[in-house]
C-alpha cells in the first residue's frame, strides 16, 4: 500500500477494488440507515465490506476472493456473536481477544488465503467486544455483516480483476522454453535464465504462490526449482557448443525436449502424461554407453570435451527427471512410480492431513516466523483491549484496528508505518474537525459525502501510502459516524488520540517481540543448509576417485534433506511478508543449489564416470584442493548471510586452476563442481547484507574464476 510507482494495471486494480468496496458499502448502508431505519445494521453493513475488502488484503481472482469470503462468513458471525458476549466484562473481552488473535493470525500456515482474510475476521470480533454491551442487538449485528459481505461478493462478480496466471501455468510456459530450449536451434541462453527467473516466488503474485501443505503445493514449488535449474542447465549448455559431433547427447535432448512438451501439457490439461520411467530408461542407456565407450581402447575413446558434454546433457536430464516427478504429483496427487530419491519426494506417499498436520505442528515453536507473528499479534490485540477498556477510550475500536493494521513484522517497518500514519491521522483529524464544525447539523450533506469521501480514499489512500490512506479514511470515518449519532469535532480528537494509543503498542510488541521478523530465520535456515549439504562434495569426491575396488563410504543425504526442508519452510514463511530491503538476494537459487549438491551426492558416486585405474596424483589433488575450496566458499556464503564474524574470510579468495585439470579425473565429477562453482558465484552476487547487528558490510567480491567446463 505504499508504492507510490505502481504501475498501470496495479492502478487498474486498486481503483476496480475501490469501487467495488464504497459500492458495497453504500449498498447496505443508505436502505438499512435511511429506508429501515437500523443504524446498528447499517453500521455492520458498511464495516463489512471495508473490512473484509479493503483492510483484509484477499489475494485471487474475483472468483477466488469471492469463495474466500462465502467460506469466511460463518466464522464472521460466530466471532461477531462471540465479541457481542464477551463485552459485558473488560477481562473477559480481553481474553477472548488473546485466543481469537492467535488463532487466526496463526491460520497463515494454510497459505496466502487465510492469511488474507484473518484481518477482517480479527475486525468482527474487534468490532463486537466493545461497550455498549447490548446482546438484544446481536441479530441486526449478525444481518448487517451478512448483507455486507454479500453484497462486496456480488460486486466481486460483476467487476472482477482479471485472473492472474496461476503458478501450474507459469510452471506450463518455462517447460515449453525448455522444450524449445533443448531442440536444435534452442533459445537464447539469457531468455532461458529469464524464464527460470519468473518461477521465483518472488514474482509471483501471493495468491498463485504455491503455498500450502498438501502434495500438490509442495511438487509445484519442488517443480518449480527443477525447471529452474533446468533451464539454467540449457543456457550453459548453449554458451558452450559442441566441439565434435554427438548423435547420442542429441537423442538424449531430444528426449528431455519431449518430456518438457509432455509435462507442459499435463500441467495445462491433465491428459497426455509422460510415459512413466521413459527417461529414466533412457539416461541409463546413455549412460551405459557413456561407461562402455570411456572404458574401450585408448584410440576409440571419446574426446573429453564430448565426455564433458555428455555429462552436462546428463545432469540436465536428471533435472528434466525431477521435473517430470513433481509434474506428475501436482496434477495426480501421487506419483505413478516410486519417486527416486525417495528423500527428496518424502511427501508423496503422505495423506493431506498427515501433511497438514506437520504443517501446523512444525510450526508450533519459537523458531517459526508465522508462529511468532500469532503470538506477537495476539499480544498486542490483547494488550491494546485491556488498555482501551481500563482508560474507557471513546471508539476504543480504533486502538485495536490501528494495532492491526499498522503492525509489521519487523520493528523497523513498524516504525515507519506508525510514523507516516501519526502524520496522515492528524491531517485527516484538522480536515475532518473542520467539516464537523461546518456541517455538523446537516446530516443530508455527510450522506451526500459519504460514498464519494470512500471512493476517493479506497482508491487514492493505496496509492500514495499510509499517511494519506489514514487521513482519507479518517474522513470516510467522520461522515459515517455523523450519520448515526450526534457527533462534535472531539469525534476527530478521540480517533487521533485512539490511532496513537494502538500505534505506540503496535510499535512496544514489534520492539519486545522478534523484531527482525522473518528475514533473521531465513538467513539462519539458509546458512545452516549451505553448511550440511557443503561437506558432501568432498566426500562426493573422494569416492569418485576411489580406485577400482577400493571401498568408501557413500555420501549420507538425510541431514542435508532435513535442512532443506526447514530452509524450504522458512522461505515461504519469509514470502508471507511484504517485500522489504532483502529483496535481491535469490533464496531460490539457494536452494537450487543445495539441490543440487544432494542430487550430485546422490548418483554421482552410483553413476558417474570413474577414471579408469583411479585418478592420478595431481588430479585427485586438484579435485580435492577444488572440492575443499568450494566449501569454504560456501562457509564463507552462509557466514555472510548470518553476520557470523567468527568465521573468518579466506586468506586467499577462490581461485580455481586455470586450464583442464589434470588427467585422469572423473568428467561428471568435474562438470558437477563446475556447476557448482558457477551458481555459487551468482549466489553471493545476490547477496544483501545480514539482519544481524553486527553484520558486516556488502563489499564487492572479486570475480572468482570456476573450474573450466
């Protein structure tokens, strides 16, 4: 609500959201106050749609949000009966607000949906708790809110927004790049990486975020790093053309071509899905052949520059494979093979509430964002009712709403939004005061102003941010109430006097409370993921180097599955809240690139190429020098992104060996840290500086050199 660049469809978007609210509003209001004579009912039938439509950010198509809301309107009423009861008592109406906050804060674990709606929701119980205590009236309270509600759906159908591509969509067009990517003639290596970026969640709109718990959201969201990679995988192997011809990398792409073609349409349609275990099939042959030809005569080998190829088609054929598993589980609900690694896929065999039940407990402690963020709301709802009870505020209401809606996750972001709207409120207070004094007998006058007074704030406050969105609708406020009841310019007072009374708690709760918010746990779960899954590249290696026969221990995957996961949470945790200044570091390539490394810790040492009577003795070194230098640089990535000052830079910045390594070595082996090296030098580019106090200074790094391939 404070981007004062929006762009013209955003524009488009928030004056149709403005119309349709005032419209609603206006629609139960005049007949209810005016026709029947209900000013209580009139009151609920205004504040509905304001809040529900306005301050309860519903994300979706009109068909979208106006399922949300016809599913949110039995427990509207329950809550509104439940704060009419409980206003007979302070304590009582305090305690309730404690467990109606919590809960419905704590509801965001179920996606961008039911985070949208709980603030209007809070606001029905917010709305009833207050004095006068007048059971008797609860039928007109209950009438109204209905009629609000219904009339802002019908609104929502007769002018909706036009819908939004959905995430499955977007998932549809980046495979058709890299369908086109992996024919002959191929895209552009830039418009793949392009089409890769558009899957980051971050520019996708909340509503299509997949974001929920059941196996369909999470193998969209797996999906969508897959294709990521994938794609990023084609692009680097468009920047480096074939030195010799190779009929069998060629076949291989032109399978993973088909297979991307394929799934695109299984996303589209839900027909025409890939014929399970085709490719599998066809990256063991490939590789078979791979192995048979690598180990022939010296004369007949491949070229190693083949060989590196052939390793490159491969591993993107593993990615298009990971493509094709999470493709067929978000549209079937379970994969129709078992889906190998059976670790990274662990949801697929689960049941949805066995999913949602992890979901909600997973989230059930002091680590998880969402978690804090329901208990740093309940708190502050709670403690601004006992507060505007024990002072007896005049529409102590406005305490709660401005706690409510002026909140953020961060302290900092707290104070600026206080800030601005202390300002808009005490415009708003003299503008409002003034036209109180002037008009204040003239009800026919306030009526007449009332639905244009929303229209111009609805439209105009998103647009140019807090401050005016509050003084607008400190007016909207002031010809609503004086239509009611007799009201005086003190009207304008107590609301200047309530907005700072739950501003000044909103900002205590956002100071005492986990004030970094979201962004602090990312960085945390990040780095913690960058260091589990770091050490398996040298153990990777080493057993790729091992001699015939020698023995080595198989990489053990389970820890760095288990971080990805937490660090998998903790970033849709983090994109439930509003963008802030960390906005360019790429969490997604991250986890791209944990990916990655457990993928390559998986079938490298099961698969990869040997070098035949074991590695030499300046390649096994320079594998091993590489493969340790890629985990300090990792170290160094996760130390960054804590601000983690124990953990000293590099005496000497990451410089891999310029030229081939030395022969023999393993090619899949060095195509794999190659890779790597190449997306860990775009992960720190991203980087922004660490939450932390103490984090040290964003300096530009000297372009690292990554091993050739």
């Amino acid at each position: 609500m404070e981007d004062v660049t929006a762009t013209g469809q955003e524009r488009a978007t928030i004056l149709r959201r403005a119309v349709r609210v005032a419209v609603a509003a206006s629609a139960g209001f005049y007949p209810l106050l005016y026709g029947a004579g209900l000013p209580v009912m009139a009151l609920y039938a205004l504040f509905a749609p304001i809040a529900v439509g306005l301050l309860s950010p519903i994300p979706g198509s009109g068909r979208q949000r106006v399922s949300v809301m016809l599913r949110a309107l039995p427990p509207a009423l329950v809550l509104a009966t439940l704060g009419t009861l409980l206003a007979v008592e302070t304590w009582a109406a305090v305690g309730g607000m404690l467990a109606v906050g919590f809960v419905l804060a704590f509801a965001a674990v179920g996606g961008p949906r039911p985070a949208g709606v709980a603030p209007g929701l809070q606001l029905f119980y917010i709305l009833a708790c207050f004095p006068p205590y007048a059971p008797d009236s609860l039928g007109q309270r209950l009438a109204g809110l209905t009629i609000g509600v219904l009339a802002l759906a019908a609104c929502e159908l007769l002018l909706p927004d036009p819908p939004a591509a959905s995430y499955s969509e977007r998932l549809a067009r980046a495979l058709g790049e890299g369908a086109r990517g992996a024919a002959p003639g191929g895209v552009p290596p830039e418009k793949l990486r392009e089409a890769g970026a558009r899957l980051r969640l971050a520019s996708v709109p909340p509503a299509e975020r997949p974001a929920g718990a059941g196996r369909s959201d999470r193998a969209l969201e797996q999906g969508g790093r897959a294709v990521r990679r994938l794609l990023d995988q084609l692009a680097t192997l468009a920047e480096t053309p074939p030195a010799a011809p190779d009929p069998a990398s060629t076949a291989l792409l032109e399978r993973v071509s088909e297979l991307c073609t394929t799934c695109a349409r299984f996303l589209r349609t839900g027909t025409g899905p890939p014929v399970a275990g085709a490719l599998e099939e066809a990256m063991r042959g490939f590789q078979a052949e791979r192995v048979r030809l690598a180990s022939g005569p010296p004369g007949e080998r491949p070229p190693v520059e083949v060989l590196r190829r052939q390793s490159q088609v491969l591993a993107l054929a593993e990615s298009a494979r990971m493509a094709e598993i999470t493709t067929d589980i978000a549209v079937r609900g379970r994969p129709t093979e078992p889906a190998v690694p059976r670790r990274l896929f662990w949801y697929a065999e689960l049941s949805t509430p066995r999913l949602w039940a992890r979901r909600v407990t997973g989230n059930v402690t002091f680590r998880s964002v969402l978690f804090q963020n329901a208990l740093r709301t309940a708190l502050g709802l709670a403690a601004a009712r006992a507060v505007a009870g024990s002072l007896d505020l005049s529409h102590g209401f406005w305490v709660l709403l401005a706690v409510l809606t002026l909140g953020r996750t961060t302290a900092g972001a707290t104070w600026r939004a206080v800030r601005l709207a202390v300002v808009g409120n005490a415009a708003g207070a003299l503008v409002a005061g003034a036209l109180l004094i002037g008009l204040s007998p003239h009800t026919d006058v306030y009526a007449a102003l009332l639905a244009p007074v929303m229209l111009v704030a609805f439209a105009l406050g998103p647009l140019l941010g807090i401050a005016y969105a509050q003084g607008l609708f400190t007016l909207v406020v002031a010809t609503a109430f004086a239509q009611i009841e007799p009201v005086t310019w003190r009207l304008s007072e107590a609301r200047m006097i309530d907005v700072v009374t739950g501003s000044v708690i909103g900002l205590l709760c956002g100071l005492l409370a986990w004030p970094a918010g979201a962004r602090r746990e990312v960085h945390r779960a990040m780095a913690g993921l960058l260091r589990t899954c770091a050490p398996l590249v040298p153990v990777t290696a080493d057993a790729l180097l091992a001699p015939p026969g020698g023995s080595r221990a198989a990489p053990q995957t389970l820890p760095g599955v288990h971080r990805l996961r937490l660090a998998e949470a903790a970033y849709a945790q983090y994109r439930t809240e509003a963008p802030g200044e960390d906005t360019r570091t790429d969490w997604h390539a991250l986890l791209i690139a944990a990916n990655h490394m457990l993928l390559g810790a998986h079938w490298l040492p099961r698969f990869g190429l040997r070098p035949e009577s074991g590695a030499s003795a300046p390649a096994a070194a320079w594998a091993r020098t590489t493969a340790g230098e890629l985990v300090t640089e990792t170290d160094r990535i996760a130390s960054r992104l804590t601000g983690d000052r124990s953990s000293p830079e590099p005496v000497r910045r990451w410089t891999a060996p310029e030229g081939p390594p030395p022969t023999p070595l393993s090619v899949d082996l060095e195509v794999w840290m190659t890779s790597l090296a190449h997306q860990l030098t775009r992960i720190e580019s991203s980087l922004t500086p660490s939450p932390g106090p103490d984090a040290p200074p964003v300096t530009p790094s000297r372009r690292r050199t990554a091993p050739p391939g």
